[in-house]
C-alpha cells in the first residue's frame, strides 16, 4: 500500500478510518470497531512506511 500511494493520500485515509473507529466505538458495534481497526492499523502501518523512506 505504502508504495502505490502518496503520503497525503495516506494520510487522509488514515484519518477517515480513524473517525470510523470512533463512530463504531461510540455506537457499541464491537464487530465494526474490528473491521475499522484493521482498516486503520492497515493504514497506519502504511504512512508510517512511506514517512520512514522504507518505499
């Protein structure tokens, strides 16, 4: 992911899954709170690549 995407495009995703976190966290959807932590540790894992020069 981290070498077919742009810091910024990234970082703006990495954001919107964090706000889907949050959104499922404050409803009570524990089975969504699991799919948008993936979708955000995915993310993470990504930027953080990209910023550390590692792609």
């Amino acid at each position: 992911m981290a070498r077919n995407n742009t810091i910024s495009y990234l970082s703006s995703k990495y954001y919107d899954s964090e706000l889907k976190l949050d959104k499922a966290a404050r409803r009570g959807d524990l089975k969504a709170v699991d799919r948008a932590m993936k979708e955000h540790r995915d993310y993470e894992y990504a930027l953080l690549c990209k910023k550390s020069k590692k792609y």
